[in-house]
C-alpha cells in the first residue's frame, strides 16, 4: 500500500501517490533510476581537476549520483584526484574493464562484480611450494554506494489483471530487466532485482522456478505489459513511476522489504592490484564519495540533477521512489548480498566481504 503524498500539483488517477520518506539510517534520500543514462551525458570520459589521476568505470544512474556530484562540486579536487569517468552500457562491460586495466574503480551492482569475484578477478596462482605467481589480481570493495528502501523495486501487473497476490505469479511470464551476472544456470537469479525478488517470494512461499522469467531491455518494459506480452514485469525507477502514470499499473510485491529491506544494490569496486599500488588514491577517492553521499541528502541538489538529465518533470520527480546513500560501509549490509547470492546459486562458494573490503 502507497502512502498518499500532500503535492496540490500532483497527478491524479490509478495511480496511489508516494510519501517522500527521509534517508535509511546512516544514508541520505536519493533517487534509483535504474538502468537510465541519467547523469553521465555521452559515452566520452569526463574528468575532474586535482592531483593523481584515476578512471572510473559507471553506468549513469542515479544510484551512482554521488560520483557525478564529486565531480560537479570540485570534490575530487579537494582530495588531490582527477578523475575521468568513463561511461559503459553494461555491468559486464564495467567488469572488464576493471579486470582488464581499462578502468581504475567502477560503480556498479553487486551482482555483477561479486559473480565475478572468481573468474575475471581469480586469486593469484599458486605455484609448486605454494608461493603466489605474479600477474592474478583480486576484487576487492571500496565502497557501499546505493542502498535500497520501499517501493525502489516492484513487480507490476495491469489493473484488470486476475494476478493479486504474489503466488499467482507462478507459471507466469515476468519480464525483468538485463542480467547483469553470469550465473551458473537459467534457474538462479541473473540480476539484482531478479535477486531480492526471488528472496522475497521464497521467503513467502512461492516456487521462483515456476515462474517465467524474461530478460528484457529495461525501456522495453513496460511496452511488454502494455501489449499484454508479459503478465507481470519487474522494475525499478523511473519505469516503475511510468508503468503506473501511463497505464495504472498495480503492485503484485515489493521486491525491497521483510528479508531484502534496505539491501544495498550498488557499490565501488576496484582491484588488489590497484588498490597496493595505488593506496592513497583509493582513500582520497573514499573520502571524496562519503563527502559526496553527505551532500546528497539535499534532495533539490539530486532532483534538479535527475530532471536535466533524464527527462523527468519537476511535476513528476517528487513521485518517485527513494533509496539511501550510506555514508559508511557496513560489512554486514554487503554481507547479505554476498549470502543471498549464495543461497539463491548465483555464487557457487560462499563470499566472505571482510576479505574484500576496503575500509578508509
């Protein structure tokens, strides 16, 4: 149930209005446009004056806002980088290019990374006496970026729809975004949102593998439950916001409460290799991003930045759903996405985030 939010100006119809809620604790109020080139302009690197130089890896959302905002504010300067974000399509293509040296650090889902921890990112060989062979590099995790609150990720369906609980999505085509992680096999979870979905609805009862899951491009969504093509889709912001304004769409479930309440989705990564190579980098990088997620509890400095970029209208940003940005790294938080991964089968062997973890 959606609370009903006081805006004179607001639209009006099916759909319920959203409350603007504050910060998850030890965050601050953002936007989750999942999946949108929101903030990055075009595919160019874009960089920032100061000192060292490094290149991040992101894929625009504002999940990752306070990386842009680093930039915009002169952050990074403050704490002696240049910074040249580069911009990419995919989580897999961030993967690789961290694993291949193209990029320094990268902003990106912890599905994508943490499936990767063990194949483009192995530990480093061993050889006969069991000494380490030089060239093998680690993942390992600068920082939490973007943490997850009600309603930043739901399941759908069309008001004349007979599905109204979550059990009668079973033997239904659900259409979800891109995967996002290379998985074992098509039975386990491929994406973030596939992930805390399939959570909630095992924690609930309801059979995951019953159901048809449909990878699809995210603009396409919506389009898919229009046509009737899919009889319920999995979306986060702004589809999510579009699929009710555009076609009064409904929610089945809350893919981001009871057992995935505020799971964090995103976070900065970057190498083993990078990280002893260049330590100060890293934490002048840390202390620009938490300085930045502290700015970002100004929900008019983040909402004037979505509405300029992905052509969401002053009328319309208040609606949308609101996440968190941490403001420190709690390894237990990053902890339960490693475990989730497990359990559900995206990770083959358990992921222990203390060995990864970065801690300014």
């Amino acid at each position: 149930m959606r609370h009903v939010l006081a805006l004179a100006d607001a639209p009006q119809g099916p759909r319920m209005l959203r409350l603007i809620r504050p910060a998850a604790t030890g965050g601050a109020a953002v936007l989750l446009l999942a999946g949108c080139g929101a903030l990055g302009g075009g595919s160019n690197g874009i960089s920032s004056s100061g000192g060292a130089t490094i290149t991040v890896a992101a894929v625009p959302s504002v999940g990752d806002a306070p990386l842009y905002l680093a930039r915009s504010d002169g952050l990074f300067a403050q704490h002696g980088l240049t910074v040249r974000i580069k911009n990419y399509p995919s989580v897999k293509a961030e993967v690789e290019a961290l694993g291949n040296g193209q990029a320094d650090i990268a902003a990106g889902d912890y599905t994508g990374f943490f499936a990767a921890a063990g194949t483009t990112f192995a530990p480093p060989a061993k050889g006969s006496k069991n000494e380490s062979i030089p060239g093998g590099t680690t993942l390992r995790v600068v920082g939490d970026g973007y943490d997850a609150a009600d309603n930043v990720m739901e399941v759908l369906t069309l008001p004349s729809s007979k599905i109204t609980s979550a059990q009668q999505l079973q033997n239904m085509n659900v259409y979800t975004p891109p995967a996002q992680a290379a998985v074992p096999n098509s039975h386990v979870p491929y994406n973030m949102e596939t992930l805390a979905t399939q959570t909630v609805l095992r924690n609930d009862g309801v059979s995951v593998t019953s159901i048809h899951w449909k990878p699809a491009p995210a603009g396409q969504l919506v389009k898919a439950l229009q046509d009737k093509k899919a009889s319920a889709i999995l979306v986060g912001e702004p589809y999510l916001f579009q699929a009710e304004k555009q076609l009064g769409a409904v929610p089945v479930l809350d893919s981001a409460a009871g057992v995935t309440s505020g799971l964090p989705l995103l976070g900065y990564f970057t190498t083993s290799a990078y990280a002893s190579a260049h330590a100060d980098s890293v934490r002048a990088f840390q202390a620009a991003i938490t300085a930045a997620q502290t700015r970002a509890a100004s929900r008019g400095q983040i909402q004037s930045m979505f509405t300029r970029a992905a052509g969401v209208t002053p009328q319309d940003a208040p609606l949308i759903a609101l996440g968190s940005y941490p403001t420190f790294f709690s390894i237990g938080q990053v902890q339960r996405v490693a475990d989730l991964m497990f359990d559900a089968g995206m990770l083959t062997s358990k992921l222990d985030v203390r060995e990864l973890a970065l801690q300014p």
